[in-house]
C-alpha cells in the first residue's frame, strides 16, 4: 500500500519548509541577562558560566552597546555589592548610590535606546544570602524568612530601580504579596507607568547552581525551598500565576525554561498577558560543558533549545545566550 498522506512533501523543499514553520524565534524576544559589580574597570569572566562576565558600572555601557548593535531590546540587570556593604536586611540592593542605581543611570544617558529591566531581590545583598529577612526560627542557628517584613525591603528596592531609570522592574524572591507591595509603592510615587515582570513560577531549582557563583549569592545556611516552588508541582505554579497577575503583573515569568516546559504551555493555556521564561545558568553552562568537549553541536543546539522554549508558549526568553543567538538569527 502506498501512503496517500506524505507530511515528507512539506519537508522536502527548504523554501516550502521555511514557509510552513510553526514556531519563529526573533531577536525581538531575546532579553540578556548581565552582572554588574560594585568597583571600575572591571571585566571578569565567571569560570562557572563561560563566556559570561561581572562589568562594573563604567564597562557595563561597552558591552550594552554591543547588546544594542546585535538588535538585542533589553537586558536584566544583577547587582554585585562589595562585600562589606552586605547586612541582614540587604540594605545595598535598595541604596541610591547603589550599584544597580549607578548602573542603571549610567546606561539610561549612554545607551537611551536599550529597555533596561531590574532583577529585584535581597540574596546578592544579604550577608546571609537569603531571598528575605532572616527571623529566629524554631531551630537554633536555622532562621525563616519572614515573609511581610521583606515585602517593605522589595519595595524600596523596586522604587530606588524605577527613580534610577529602570524600564521594568523584576521581582524574582519569592515572597508572597511581594508584586501588590511594589505596584502598590510605585504608584505613591507616580510611577504607575513602570510594568511589573514577575518570577511568577519560580522553581527551587539546582540548575541556579553557577549564578549563585557569579552573583556570590550562595545562602549561608539551609536553602530555598521554603519560598521557591517544588519541582514536582504544577497546579501551584497556575495559582502562582493567577495571584501576581490579580496583584498586577504585567508579564509572568516562569524558570528555569527547559526542564519545565509543561508549565510554560500551562501558563500559556491560562493567561493572555505576555509570558517570559528565564533559561537559567545551569541550562547555559551544562549545554557550554557538551560544547567544549564537541559532544553537542552548539549553534544547532543551542537555536533548538530557544525554539522549544518558544514552541512551549513562552512570548520572551531570558538567556545568556541571546547575544550569539542574535548573531545566528542576523546570518539567517
Ligand atoms: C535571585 C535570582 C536567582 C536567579 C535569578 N534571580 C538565583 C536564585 O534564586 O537562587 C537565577 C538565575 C540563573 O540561574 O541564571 N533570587
């Protein structure tokens, strides 16, 4: 019996093909994350994330301009304060002169054309290394995160970002209420215009392994699983979604990317508003780990992973490597 449906006859031809592709990845979607420290002249490599550097504020403008002329729209910034300037309460990562203000008001008058989003938490500025503040738990030299006196701190934060420039502002700790606190402090200040991308769907995740390295933000006892969601849910992660957009997220994030893309089609089926998700640093650094050793082939794999992601239902990705992925897509 000869087949009389050939699904090969739409493959055959690489125009026709090209024609009929469901999925599309554009540099439009690409946002890049990058770390910002605390000093100048700096350009260190993070050896756990190949390819990948710690700037300081006044060589951050280089490399945004070389994010800008790859057609690359945005970027998240992660703040790195000096060590000595890490308290309990992270107060560094809501000061003025900060270096994720510094950062982002240097980039704001250098590169104007650059969407500057700030990744808004308290584990890169808490001598802890915790998402939160720390209160005395039931077990001796094992604190909690308190959840409500956080929020205060996460507000201050997101508000000192928006008065220094930032485009967008990125909760990523976890807290509950955390999204209604900052819409809630921006909107005192006539802010009402800065949109809120969420972490919505933020899974306690081993795969943040080399950022904790690059952020210095590995905590100091215990882990995150009492506010980062277990890998093994799903339905949570819906509720999640639902109570940050009923907060007023403007964007929903859900990470780490490729070991969940069951939840970004979920999300995608539930909300209309635009969904992001984050392809995290132990994605990155285990694909560049097959790369070097020739085990993976990078350019194929790397596009593949971005247009799963896409094919999953994700509007935008967050990864590092949008910068090479802008130069594949300008090659065509
Ligand atoms: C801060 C934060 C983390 C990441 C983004 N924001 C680390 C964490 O939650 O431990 C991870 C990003 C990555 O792995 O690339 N809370």
């Amino acid at each position: 019996m000869k087949p009389y449906f050939r699904p090969r006859r739409l493959r055959e031809n690489p125009i026709l093909r090209r024609m009929v592709q469901e999925t599309r990845l554009s540099v439009d979607q690409l946002i890049y994350p990058v770390f910002v420290r605390e000093g100048k002249g700096i350009r260190e490599e993070i050896p756990s994330m190949p390819g990948q550097y710690r700037f300081s504020p006044d060589t951050l403008v280089e490399e945004l301009q070389s994010v800008r002329e790859l057609s690359i729209p945005a970027v998240i910034l992660f703040g790195i304060p000096a060590q000595e300037k890490k308290d309990p309460v992270g107060s560094a990562g809501y000061a003025r002169d900060g270096v994720v203000c510094q950062a982002l008001e240097t980039a704001r008058k250098k590169v104007p054309d650059l969407l500057l989003i700030a990744d808004v938490c308290l584990c890169e500025y808490t001598d802890h290394g915790h998402c939160g503040i720390v209160k005395e738990g039931p077990v001796e030299g094992q604190g909690i995160v308190h959840n409500d006196e956080t929020l205060e701190i996460l507000a201050r934060a997101a508000l000192a970002y928006a008065q220094a420039g930032a485009h967008v502002v990125a909760p990523s700790d976890m807290m509950d209420g955390r999204v209604g606190a900052i819409r809630e402090a921006l909107d005192e200040e006539q802010l009402e215009h800065v949109p809120i991308l969420s972490y919505a769907a933020k899974y306690a995740s081993a795969f943040y392994g080399p950022f904790r390295e690059a952020a210095e933000s590995v905590p100091r006892f215990g882990d995150r699983k009492s506010y980062q969601m277990d890998p093994a849910n799903s339905r949570e992660a819906l509720k999640e979604v639902e109570l940050d957009l009923e907060e007023g997220a403007d964007i929903v994030m859900v990470k780490p990317a490729l070991p969940y893309l069951d939840v970004i089609f979920q999300v995608r089926q539930m909300t209309t508003v635009p969904l992001a998700a984050y392809q995290v640093s132990g994605e990155y650094s285990s694909l560049c780990a097959a790369f070097s050793q020739n085990w993976l082939q990078r350019e194929a794999t790397l596009m593949e992973t971005l247009l799963a992601i896409r094919r999953a239902g994700a509007d935008l990705i967050l990864t590092y490597f949008a910068k090479e992925a802008a130069q594949i897509l300008k090659k065509g």
